[in-house]
C-alpha cells in the first residue's frame, strides 16, 4: 500500500509553510491514510526542543497543536 510522504523544508524564517507538513499529515491521518513527515533544510530546526512553541502559521492553529496530533498518532518524522 502506498503512502504519502510530507516534506517540510521550512522553519521559523516562515512559519505558515513550516505549518503546512504537518497539517498535510493531520488531515492524512483523519482519512485514514499511511502517512510521515520528513524536515529538510530550515524545518530540521524544528526537532529542537522549545523551536515548535514559537511557531504559529498565518490562518491555522500553532504548530504545537498539529505536532501534538502527529505525535499522538505515532507518525514517524525523519530529520
């Protein structure tokens, strides 16, 4: 079965894109499809710790919230 791979390769320089990964995944995972993430580039720094809580996205939820729902669903992300 195939799967769907989300790519981040933005950070804090913009965090409306940095958003958009993990949105992809949440809304992946309420359809129930296979989903991960992987952070390139500026979005490695958002595996360091405290980074995400700054994040907020124009328009959507703080990227904590989004994180979290990937976390809880044990999505793997590879940095």
């Amino acid at each position: 079965m195939a799967g769907i791979l989300s790519v981040a390769t933005n950070g804090s320089n913009d965090p409306t894109k940095a958003s958009l990964a993990f949105i992809t995944a949440v809304g992946a995972i309420d359809a129930g499809e296979d989903v991960s993430i992987v952070l390139l580039a500026e979005a490695a720094y958002l595996a360091k710790p405290g980074v995400i809580d700054s994040i907020h996205g124009v328009g959507f939820a703080p990227l904590k919230e989004y994180v979290q729902k990937v976390v809880d669903a044990k999505i793997d992300v590879y940095v």
